[in-house]
C-alpha cells in the first residue's frame, strides 16, 4: 500500500482560553486522515478498487478518515464502496463526469459536499436527501441541473450553498427554509425572478446573482443586514429598490452590463386611477375612519394595502395605481445609482431637494462596480 496518496496530519492545537482562567497549559493533538486521488484522472473501477485495497489494509483506521478528495478523475458514477467511510466529513468528487448521485447522507453525516463540474441533473438526483444537519457547504455548480433542486432544503443547517453555472430558471419560494446561509451563489443561471423569500435570509453575507435574466430585485433585499457582497452584474435591470441603501454593511455591489442607466423613464406608462382606487385615496388622505361592518371585509383590506407616497410634501397614498420614478442616489461620492421610487400621481415627481434619500452618515460604499 503506497502511502503516497494518504496523507496524514497531526494538527496540533493550543487552546489559550485555559490561560485567561490561570489553567495548565493544555495542547489537543486531533489526527485527520485524507484519501487523496485528485488528478489522476482515474476511472471507476480504479478508484473503487484503490478504496478496497484501503478497506483491507486499514481495517481500523477506515473510520478515521475524514476526507475523501476524488477531484479530477473520470467518475461517471460514485464509487460503490465510499458508505464504508462511515465518518468522512469531506467529500470532494468535482471536476468528473458524475451522471448520478446516490444518497450518501444514509451513511454519512458529511460537512461539505463538492460536486461541481459534473453533468448532474434534476433527474439524476436523489429524489430526496435523508435529512442532514451536519451538512454546512454544498457545491453543485457547473451541473445541468434546470429547476432550483427542493430537495436540498433537507439540510437545515447549510451555510454555503453554490448552484452558479447551471441552466436553472428559478429559485425556490421555500429557501427561507436554509436560515443559516451566509453565501448564496447563484450567477450564470437563467433566473428572471427573486422571490421574496430570499429577503428573509437574515444570515447571508453573500448574495451571487450575475449572469441571470433578473429584471427587478425584491424590497425586502434590504432585510439581509449582513449582506457584505451583491453581485448583479450582467442581468436586465433598470433600477434598484431604494431600500437597498439600508444595507449598511454592504461593501460590494457590482452593476455592470444593466440596463440601469438607459431606456428605463422613456417606457413608464400611466393609466388613469379606478373609482376604487380614488375613493380610498380620498378616505385615507381625510382620515375618515372606516369600522369592520362598515364595509365588506375585502374592501378593509384593500385600504389597508395603501402605500403612502415618498414625496414628503404630499399626504397622499396609492394603491395598485402609482406613478414610477428614478431617483439618482449618490452611493459613494463618485457614482449616482438609479433607485425606483413611487409616487401617488405625476405632480409629486419634482422632490424637494432637501428630501433626497442619503446614505447614513457611516455608511461608506468600498467598490462598486458600473462599467
Ligand atoms: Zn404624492
């Protein structure tokens, strides 16, 4: 058995807590056992025979691997006899031909799981994932993979999570489901819409969008108080929402290769306001109070939908009834970014200059990117 390709690191560890409560110094040795065949460009049947002949060699120390890295081989399909890695934390099968994938959360809790550059499909995936909370990265990028796969909601506890370069078209209303994303790449996909359930990804520091077809971002983005990078480049849009200029922390915004800048007032069309609309105007802007029995229960709620127009010298409010207009905000002192603001009818269009939405005091833009 060569021991060439199983390499073995003692990583020793000083806990220097126990200084700070006048402990013994302590030191933890942690043995970390690592299968690499990386870029052997090895078939099947060879890999699978290696991982016997480890079986064999190693009848004990099998359970101690932890990582398994396979990247830059020939595997159409996984090797059969990987299960009996009963601890592996680490799998790495990127860069081959992978075509199917089995369950392999039914034998092992694995932390990260990379499969990019495969030629997975919806289809060739497992059905469903046997549920697994220990799972924190999962790459699937570069696949054929065509609808955003629900099937990896089983993994509550997931924190980076690449599906960029794939043909998907969208992204599932139930990812709110993954609460502890911190990274969320998504770019060079065909993804038109961003569901608003993506504003509630109150952990995500990274939210990758480029090369998709995205014609308008929810409001709610501006809920990802962590969010650090938002990368939209290359995709359809023709203003931002202005609740973007919330994101306090956000220090990289690329934009290049919208449409941002051109053709966006030229297509606004105005149609004039329903009666229902301009009765519930008139109510709202008089206060006229309105008791439930006063009126049927969905006309209560329709008043309650009013949006209050952002022209601070105007009471008014809109319903389904508004009028479109781009603000130009300056992000950082060199670049004017166009947010999409509505207003309760044409006249409120001309702002006071002393009502410009202003970035926060602190709030200091590092890099974003126009052109
Ligand atoms: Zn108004």
């Amino acid at each position: 058995m060569s021991s060439r390709h199983v390499i073995k690191k003692v990583w020793a560890r000083f806990f220097e807590y126990l200084l700070q409560f006048d402990q013994p110094i302590s030191w933890v040795i942690f043995l970390v056992v690592t299968i690499d065949l990386a870029y052997l460009l090895k078939s099947p049947e060879s890999v699978e025979n290696y991982l016997d002949e480890y079986l064999q060699n190693n009848p004990k120390q099998c359970e101690e691997v932890e990582n398994i890295i396979l990247h830059h081989n020939e595997l159409s399909v996984m090797p059969g006899n990987i299960h009996r890695f009963t601890n592996i934390r680490i799998l790495d099968i990127s860069n081959n031909g992978l075509t199917i994938l089995p369950d392999i959360f039914q034998y092992c809790q694995l932390s990260n799981l990379i499969l990019k550059n495969n030629r997975l499909r919806n289809d060739t995936l497992p059905k469903e994932f046997t549920e697994c909370s220990s799972l924190k990265e999962l790459n699937l990028s570069g696949n054929d993979i065509k609808y955003f796969p629900d099937q990896i909601l089983n993994f509550p506890n997931l924190k980076f999570l690449y599906l960029g370069g794939n043909n998907m078209e969208n992204i599932s209303n139930s990812i709110w489901r993954l609460k502890h994303l911190q990274v969320l790449s998504l770019g060079g996909n065909n993804i038109s819409d961003v569901p608003l359930s993506v504003g509630q990804l109150k952990n995500l520091q990274a939210l990758v969008l480029c090369d998709n077809n995205i014609e308008l971002l929810p409001a709610n983005i501006a809920n990802l108080h962590n969010l650090r990078s938002l990368l939209l480049h290359k995709n359809k849009l023709k203003t931002l929402p202005p609740e973007i200029i919330a994101l306090r922390n956000l220090s990289e915004l690329s934009l290049r290769e919208n449409p941002l800048i051109v053709r966006f007032v030229s297509d606004i069309q105005h149609q004039p306001a329903s009666l229902l609309e301009l009765s519930g105007r008139a109510l709202k802007l008089y206060n006229i109070e309105v008791q439930p029995g006063d009126i049927p229960t969905t006309l209560l709620g329709y008043l309650n939908s009013a949006h209050r127009c952002v022209n601070s010298n105007c009471k008014g409010v809109f319903f389904d009834n508004r009028i479109e207009h781009v603000k130009f905000v300056d992000f950082c002192g060199k670049y004017r970014i166009p947010l999409l603001q509505y207003l309760c009818s044409s006249k409120c269009a001309t702002i006071p200059a002393d009502d410009v939405i202003r970035p926060h005091r602190t709030y200091l833009m590092k890099k974003v990117l126009l052109g």
